[in-house]
C-alpha cells in the first residue's frame, strides 16, 4: 500500500489520526520532550510527513528489507534485530518496507533539545546527524537506554519529564559520538553550593514534575553538563536520586503517619497507589501496606 499523508505537527499525532492508526501498539509521552511509540507493521510504501522532530527507530525483529530516505540521501539495507534508523527533522521521509516489521521509535521535538548543542562545538543547532540518516546503525550503549527507558515507562506509567530529558540527554550525546562529533564531557562534579541547592530544589518539590532544565539553571549551568556532573557527584543520574529521594519520603510517611497509601504516593510524585507500588517493590522488595506493617510492628492497615 502507498500512501501520502497530510501535514501534521508531530510524529505521534500522524500515527495517533493518520492511516496507520490500527498498527499502533503503545504510545507513552512526556511533557513535549520525549514522544514514544511502538508500531507493528506490514509490508508498506509510505510517506512520512516531515515532521519538527527528530525520529529514531529501533527494529525489534529484523530480517526485513528496506529502502528509505531519511534525510540525507536513498539507501537500502536488511535489517537485523537491533538495527536503529534515525530521521532527520523538518523531512517527508519516504520509506518502502518489503515484510512485516516491528519498530519501538522515540521522537525529539526539535523546540525542546536543539538548545542542547547551542554550546557545543563542531554541533549544529537543527540536530542534524549527517551519515546517521544514511542507513542502518547499532549502538549497544542507545539499545540499553532505550530498554531501561520503556521499562521505567511500564512502572511509572506516563514518563515524568526529568526522566524524559535525562534519557534524552543521553541518546543524543552517543548519537553525537556516532557521528564523529561528540560533544565536550565535563570534567569533575558540581561545586558544593550547587550540589546542596539542587538538593533541596528536589527535596522541596518532590511531588512535582520538575525538569532536568529547572535544576541545571538552579546550579547554572548547561542541561547536558549539568546532567553528567551531577552523575560525577552523587555517583547516580538525577533521574535515580529522585527516585531513591521518593522511596525514602514514602517510608518515612509510612512510618510516621496514618496517611493513606494513595496520598503518600501524590505527596511523593506518583500518579497513584499502583505506580507507588510497583516503585516499591522494585526498590524495598515488598509492598507500602507491607512496609508499614512491619514497621509498626502490627496488624493496623491505612486505607488505600
């Protein structure tokens, strides 16, 4: 089947409205930084309406051919599992798929990370990967983040944005290294003053969906660097320390109140018991009600 879509504002609204709408697996988003999709499609000849973002596609089972422009010139190329395809943005993509094919894609609206690079040498603002667009590529380190990405998604549900743009920091800093101009890695942490005051920032705002933006202008600094530095610092992403910060403000309102489990989950910044739950018991190894049992030393149950 061929078919030229009508202009739309992003690459999951064309999915979301457009013909390809019953092939549409899941599709998880985040406050305009990171649009998911996962598709299972037939044998299609398609036009991909040239959308402000950059797309990358993961293939989740391989062994299909494709001929294709992304951007940056006509290849084609057999697709093995893990093989990724990387969109330019602002481009009517054309795209001939000969077999059934199952693809996981993450979307990067340009107005949210082009700011990224406003710093970095050797980098332009549009996000433009040069060869990258030109066929297939393998990345272990973008695989890995990737899966941790999706999982985190199916645990917490909708992606919060500092876990959005963490993620999306880093698969743009490897796609930069595969495209042979990598950005400038910070040397060292963070200076203490900073250190203590994104702390608090995220102590103090723990049941909000803060972004990795707000706490790097908190220390002053870039949201690439101040992501790795942090990392250097507390030896962990910042998408990590807030959620051990959450877990530990959930036990303490376990332990010290009468609060129910869906409330505490609010006042942690979790969208509801089940999220709290599933956090939980990856991270304490047993549930809030459980928890607050054998803390208190007692049968006394709190509404959920």
């Amino acid at each position: 089947m061929k078919m030229t879509p009508p202009r739309y504002s992003s690459f999951v609204q064309w999915f979301r409205g457009g013909p390809f709408a019953p092939y549409v697996r899941t599709i998880k988003s985040s406050g305009g930084f990171l649009n998911l999709i996962e598709t299972a499609m037939p044998a299609v000849e398609m036009s991909d309406p040239a959308v402000p973002e950059l797309v990358l596609h993961h293939d989740l089972r391989g062994g299909f051919g494709v001929s294709a422009d992304l951007g940056s010139g006509r290849f084609n190329a057999t697709t093995q599992r893990g093989h990724f395809f990387l969109a330019a943005p602002s481009f009517a993509n054309s795209i001939r798929v000969d077999s059934d094919h199952q693809i996981r894609s993450i979307a990067f609206p340009v107005s949210s990370w082009s700011h990224m690079f406003e710093n970095a040498p050797n980098r332009a603002s549009s996000l433009d990967f040069g060869a990258l667009h030109r066929g297939a590529f393998t990345s272990p380190r973008i695989r890995s983040l990737q899966h941790q990405l999706w999982r985190l998604c199916d645990e917490e549900g909708v992606p919060s944005r500092l876990l959005a743009q963490a993620a999306g920091c880093e698969i743009l800093a490897e796609l930069c290294r595969l495209a042979g101009s990598p950005l400038t890695t910070a040397r060292g942490g963070l200076a203490p003053w900073a250190e203590r005051r994104c702390l608090e920032l995220m102590r103090a705002r723990l049941s909000e969906d803060i972004t990795l933006d707000e706490l790097a202008a908190e220390a002053e600094l870039s949201t690439f660097h101040f992501a790795r530095m942090f990392k250097q610092s507390l030896r962990m992403p910042p998408r990590v320390y807030l959620t051990r910060l959450r877990v530990e403000k959930a036990c303490e309102l376990l332990e010290q109140t009468d609060l129910p489990i869906t409330q505490i989950a609010l006042e942690v910044g979790y969208s509801s018991n089940q999220v709290l739950a599933r956090v939980f018991l990856k991270h304490r190894h047993t549930s809030p009600s459980e928890y607050r049992r054998a803390v208190r030393g007692g049968p006394r149950l709190a509404p959920s």
